[in-house]
C-alpha cells in the first residue's frame, strides 16, 4: 500500500485516462475493421459516443460536488452559452466548404471497403451525420470553455482553492 498521494496532475490523468483509451482504441479498430460492413463501424462509432458522453456526465457530477453557489452559477452560464454559440459555430464551420468536405471525404474514405454499394452509401451517409455530431459536441466545448473565461473575466477572478 502506498502511502504519498498522487499529485494534482496525476489525479487529472488518471480520471481522462478512460476517455483517452477508448478513443484511442475506436480509432485503432475502426482502422482494423474498414474493409468490414458499415454497420459495425456505425454500433462501434455508437457505443463509443455513448461511453464518452456517459463518462462525461460522471465527471461533471463529480467535480460538481465541491463548488459553491458561485461556482455553480459560473458552469450554468458557461453550459448555455456555451451550447448556442457552439450550435451556431457548427452552422458556421459547416457552410465553409472544405469543413464539410472534409467530413464527406472522411466518411466516404472510412466505409470504402462495403461489398456493396448501398450498404456503402447509406453506411457513409450515417457516418457522416455521426461525425457532424461530433464535431457540434465539440463546438459546444470549445464555446463553454470561452463562456467560461468570460465569466471568470466579469468576476475578477476566482479565487484558488487551498
């Protein structure tokens, strides 16, 4: 049994190390099944996506325990600001034609080994609307993370927890 505590960095690693493995790991098999059908890449991109958000939840929860009113107040701001403006980013980076292209190109690249064609089409087509999501999740992130700044900035600061 040890007795020195890990580190503040260490506790952080050890909470995302989850999410990193999975991610990693859909990647990894998601390359490793290409010539495969569509269809496992979809539940595979599905089980993925729910385990992340589901982990995500946790965390949240988690880290939610220990904050105070203001603290409270600061991530609902940050959540609904951070969800329109990220929705609106979304749009914004899908008009653009080499963001959408791109995730078409990545689709189309991921379900290219179907032996047939309309499994290929509707497969790329659902692994297109898939991405896109992701990408509207991650928006969304990015855009609670500058709402949050910003509510921090209007506050002067919080003040460091001891």
């Amino acid at each position: 049994m040890t007795t020195k505590s890990l580190g503040k960095i260490g506790r952080r690693a050890l909470l995302i190390s989850p999410v990193v493995i999975v991610v990693v790991g859909f990647f990894a098999v998601l390359h490793w099944l290409k010539p495969q059908n569509g269809t496992v890449v979809l539940v595979l991109t599905a089980v993925c996506s729910i385990f992340v958000m589901g982990y995500a939840s946790f965390l949240a929860r988690r880290a939610q325990r220990r904050m105070d009113e203001v603290q409270i107040a600061s991530q609902g701001f940050a959540s609904f600001r951070g969800y329109i403006w990220g929705v609106g980013a979304t749009v914004l980076l899908l008009m653009l034609p080499p963001v959408g292209n791109w995730l078409i190109d990545l689709a189309d690249v991921l379900t290219a080994g179907a032996p047939d064609m309309t499994i290929r089409h509707r497969a790329a087509v659902l692994l297109g609307l898939n991405f896109g999501f992701m990408l509207l999740v991650l928006m969304q992130m990015v855009c609670m993370i500058v709402a949050s700044a910003i509510w921090q900035r209007r506050m002067g600061g919080m003040p460091e927890r001891s």
